[in-house]
C-alpha cells in the first residue's frame, strides 16, 4: 500500500526567470522542497534531535530537499520512530547540484517543517549535499550584464551553506552566504560566470521562513525573442 501524494521542489531551489517566478524543475507542488527552512528541533530531546538530525555538509556544499508522500507505509529500513513510516534512506534523484553520495538520508527538521506548512502533513523528506560552485566577486561581469541591450533579470535562491565557503563571504547579516557564487546550470536561461548575493531578496525569502542565499544577474535576450519586453 501507497500514500496518495507526491510533492518535490529549493536548491532546492527557487528559481525566477524571465522577470516571473519559476518552481524548481522538480514539480510545483506545494510540498516540493530545495529551499532552506527555518527548521525547528526534531521531537522529543537532546539525544533523539542529535540522531534525527542529518550530518552538517562541509565545505563549499549545499544542501538539497527532496520530499516524498508517495512512499511505502512500511520499510526494511525505516526512519527513527516517530517516523517509522518513513524509509530512512531514498536514492538521490535529479539534483540540481553534483551530490557528495547517491543517496538521501531522511531529514526530520525538515520533515517537521513542511508537514507544518502542507498538512495534513504526511511527507517524508529527505536532504543530501551538493558541491556549490562558490565565485569571486570580480569575477561577476560589469553591472552583472544588466546595462547590455536585451539584457532581461534572473534570479536564483539555494539553502544558506552550513560549512565554510572558500571565497569572499557576504556583508552581515547573511555571513555564512558566499558574496558570489556561479548558479547551477539549468536553474535559469542563462547561467552567469558569477551572480553576487542580492540582499533585498535574501531578506524578503528569510522573512517567509526560508534560510536562503538569493543571487541575481541578467541574462541576453536573443534578438526577436521577444524577451527583451520582459525587462
């Protein structure tokens, strides 16, 4: 037996493009889920939180979400109870960055936070690391190729690093996200040399619950597509 839903979607990521906002190339379900949270503690102490929680990616990664409803109700390998519902482990499938290991272990924080923002809340969700291509900000082309004709704005948000980044960090409050980085091919029409942090959209994802790093940049229209009139 089955459950009957299936949801997926921040890297991972949130991506806009064309000037409206796109979900990640995973799906449009309201429980899909690459973007960071603010995730609260796994249920029911100190030592049960330690075990349920995933193991921090290191250096120049970034973690990515899958979630799942669409599952087996019982599993040779379960998650840690309460979720013994839950596989403990998924294979990784269709990352938006290169994984650090082909397979997914179960993610209770993040379990707990969409099955709070998608009840009746019977995801099971799942997170693994992937390598971030961090930049320096002189690598990001002049204006970010936004004063270049036919030049239209993308944006791109990913989960804030949880390891150290080997590149300039950025300004307070968000530290711990790289100044620059180089988006991951696919997340946009046009994936920049290097797109620098843009704050404005950094705050407005945290105030939504989302602990993300959001970088912006233009992309070039080609002539008579049409894009152009989406500046």
């Amino acid at each position: 037996m089955k459950r009957s839903a299936r949801g997926r979607g921040g890297v991972g990521a949130t991506r806009w493009a064309l000037g409206a906002c796109f979900v990640a190339a995973l799906g449009a379900l309201p429980s899909a889920c690459r973007s960071g949270s603010n995730e609260t503690q796994a249920p029911d102490g100190e030592e049960s939180g330690t075990r349920l929680r995933p193991v921090a990616c290191g250096g120049d990664q970034v973690r990515e979400y899958r979630c799942e409803a669409l599952l087996p109700l019982s599993s040779a390998l379960p998650a840690p109870e309460p979720y013994g519902a839950c596989p403990g482990v998924i294979d990784v499938i269709d990352p938006t960055y290169v994984p650090v290991t082909n397979t997914a272990g179960f993610d209770a924080p993040h379990t707990e936070f969409m099955r709070r923002r998608a009840p009746p809340g019977h995801q099971c969700c799942y997170s693994w690391c992937g390598r971030l291509e961090v930049a320096r900000v002189s690598e990001v082309p002049p204006g970010s190729r936004c004063n270049e004709p036919l030049a239209f704005p993308e944006k791109f948000c990913m989960p804030e690093p949880e390891g150290a980044v080997s590149t300039e960090r950025a300004a307070s409050p968000f530290e711990r996200c790289a100044a620059a980085v180089r988006p991951p091919q696919g997340a946009a029409f046009s994936v920049p040399s290097a797109a620098l942090l843009q704050p404005a959209l950094t705050n407005e994802r945290r105030g939504l619950g989302f602990t993300e790093c959001c970088y912006a940049w233009c992309s070039i229209a080609p002539p008579g597509t049409g894009l152009e009139r989406q500046r």
